[in-house]
C-alpha cells in the first residue's frame, strides 16, 4: 500500500480528473480480489481488503465523495441478492427449526459482544446497544457457507438452512432496536400525571436550544419556571444538572391547568413542532386572553399566524443570521458602523415586510409581486444608506 497504491494515487490525484481516479480504485479492488482469488481464498474477502488498502490513502474523503452517489445502489443490489438468497419454503416447513438456531446464535452473539463491551469499559446502555447493532450474523456468513457448498462441505439443503437463518437474523435487527428504544424511553419518562410541584410564575412549553436560554436568564433572575417537554433525553439531561423538568405534551389543556397555567404571568412556547407551537398559542390566547406568550416561530409561515393572533414572535435564526450578515459586511472590508447601519435598516425593512406579505400570503401571484418590488426596494434602501454612513464617515475623519 505504502511503496505501490500511495505513489500511483498521487500521480492518478495530479491529472484532476476525478473519472480516472474512480477507475484506479476499481481496478485497484478487481485486481486485488483476483490475486486474492488466485491463492483459494473469496474475491469478497479481496475487495475488503482493497478498500482496507485505499482507506489507507490520503486520499480515502475524496474516494468516499466519488464513489457516494454510487454506494446506494451497490448496497440495493446487495440486499435484492440476499433477498433473493432466501428459501421461503423451508420457512414455511420448518419455521421452528429456522427461528430457533438465528435466536441461538443471536444470543450467543449477545452475550460475547456484551461481556467484550463491558471489559473495554462501556457503560450499560453504550454496551447494549452496541451489542444490539452487531448481534446478527454478518454478512461474510454468504461468503463462508458458498465456499462450503462449492467445495462439497455443505449440501444443499444445509446451504440454504444456514442462508435462512442469516437473513432471518439481520431482519431482527430492526425489530431489537425498536425494543431497545421502547425500554429506554420507557425508564426514561416520568409519567405524565406526575404532580408539578411548585407551580412558578413562568411556564416554558419546550425546552431545546431556545428555550435552555430562556430559563437560564430567568433563573439567574430568581425565577424558577415551570419546564415542561417531550423529549426524555433532554429532560434526562436537564435533571442530572439539576434543573426542574417535567415530561407531558403541552397541546394537552390538563397538562397546562396542571402547571398553574391559571396562575401563571407569562407562558414561553418554544416547541420545535411549528403546527402544534400554533395550536398551543391559539388554545392559551384563546382560553387566557391576558396571559402574556413569548413563542418562537420556526418561519415566516407560523409567524403568519401567530401575528394573526396579536402575538409578536421571535423568528427562529433570525437575529443570529443579521449578526452573521454584519460581520459578512466587515469581512468585505466595510466599516463596522456601516455594516450595523445595513443590517439595521434590513431588519427594518424585512419586519415591516412580513406585515405587508400576511395579507396575500395565500394569493401566489400578488405574493410573488410584493417580494420582488421589496427586493428592489431594498437594494434601494440598502445603497443609500451606506453611501450616507460612508459619507459620514469620511466627515468624521
């Protein structure tokens, strides 16, 4: 690999041309599972080791990349062989005889990954799961038991049993993991009658990335909010901290009396779902009227409808993305006031175009009108006030 594969892949990598490297991989990989196959061993076995072989390169990301759109359908035709590999009539002969050697050798599995897992240190639920991905029989079993029927070791029927049986236990994969998921989650979420105790001032529906912010500031304020989320892995996370959560679905109006919804003087709806953060917000406008809501809207299509209720909602990357255009600004050489004028105005401009859009959201045509004249007309606004932050700039010095 190091004195051949390298030097010819730097020469092959110096033409540009990414066909010519796709085709010294490929006949990198046939040549080497026909030097492979020349000594009686299996050309699967050759391929392996050839991508062992450009895994080795340099260059191994820019293969992956090329080879990428490829990978698909060399994967689907894997899968249509081992498919077709199977004997549905001995399932259906000996259906107990099938289950109960891929259940043996998936528990004999189990138990070795597991022991090797937690000798290497894994925790319980890291080694589990490990186990689980790698509990099937691999796929190199085809290889194996084709050999042995080609060289009179195993029979036809004991072929197609052995097949059987490895296809059988790469289809409980996906079924160990839905259980896996099941039990996790299980152990992991509180139930949802459980007693919200104390009731706070505040309520957050939602507690990721936003809503984290939010109670931290509040906190730090003395204000211990009410959190309430779906997510178990986040709730999970939040408690280990110590921080106050509480599993429940906040489109249930129970879950929210509950917490004190009556009581409470804000509620903050941070969702990631946008069609149930809308569904919450019209349900508390409409049941508590007064009770100030501090929603995230995901786009402008919810923030539609939340400006429809007489909320004002927070867009999501909005005012992240206006603090990335000015520092853009600044990287192209604009001066720091003239790039904070310009995001300035911009924002300006784009809160009083939602406004103008709400209107004739559902009308395509006049939709379409409306962005293209704002368009221009920011350009418009855009230009004329760097050029007067320019101007004034150069007063200044």
């Amino acid at each position: 690999s190091r004195t051949v594969v390298r030097p010819l892949m730097r020469i092959v990598i110096r033409t540009g041309m990414r066909e010519i490297l796709i085709a010294f991989a490929l006949l990198l990989v046939i040549s080497v599972s026909l030097a492979v196959q020349s000594v009686g061993l299996s050309m699967a076995l050759g391929t392996f080791l050839a991508g062992v072989l450009l895994a080795d390169s340099e260059y191994r990301y820019q293969l992956q990349f090329d080879i990428e759109p490829a990978k698909g359908i060399f994967l689907g035709l894997f899968f249509i062989a081992v498919g077709m590999s199977v004997d549905l009539g001995l399932i259906a002969k000996e259906p107990w005889v099938v289950l109960g050697f891929t259940l043996t050798a998936i528990v004999l599995k189990a138990g070795i990954l597991f022991g090797l897992a937690r000798a290497f240190g894994m925790k319980n639920k890291d080694a589990v799961l490990f186990t689980i991905t790698l509990a099937q029989v691999g796929e190199f079993a085809f290889v194996i038991y084709g050999l042995g029927l080609e060289q009179g070791t195993l029979n036809q029927r004991g072929h197609n049993m052995l097949n059987t049986i490895v296809v059988v236990s790469m289809l409980t994969t996906p079924l160990l993991f839905f259980a896996y998921s099941k039990i996790q989650t299980g152990k992991a979420l509180p139930k949802e009658d459980e007693p919200i105790e104390p009731q706070g001032p505040v309520i957050i529906a939602g507690i990721g990335r936003f809503g984290q912010v939010v109670m931290r500031i509040l906190f730090a304020r003395g204000i211990q909010p009410v959190v309430i989320d779906r997510d178990p892995d986040i709730l999970e996370f939040l408690r280990i901290r110590g921080w106050k959560c509480y599993y429940g679905d906040a489109t249930h109006l129970p879950l929210l009396e509950k917490a004190g919804i009556a009581n409470a003087r804000l509620f903050v709806l941070a969702i990631n779902d946008p069609q149930a953060a809308v569904f919450i917000a019209r349900m508390v406008h409409q049941r508590w009227p007064n009770l100030p809501i501090v929603v995230r809207a995901h786009a402008r299509t919810d923030a539609y409808d939340f400006l429809d209720m007489g909320l004002n909602p927070i867009r999501e990357v909005f005012h992240s993305s206006l603090e990335g255009a000015r520092q853009s600004l600044m990287a192209l050489g604009e001066t720091s006031a003239i790039a904070t004028s310009a995001v300035r105005r911009f924002q300006e401009h784009d809160e009083a175009l939602i406004e103008r859009l709400r209107p004739v959201r559902n009308d395509q045509k006049k939709l379409l009108d409306v962005v293209a004249q704002a368009r221009q007309d920011l350009r418009t606004i855009l230009t004329a006030e760097m050029d007067k932050e320019g101007e004034d700039e150069a007063k200044k010095q």
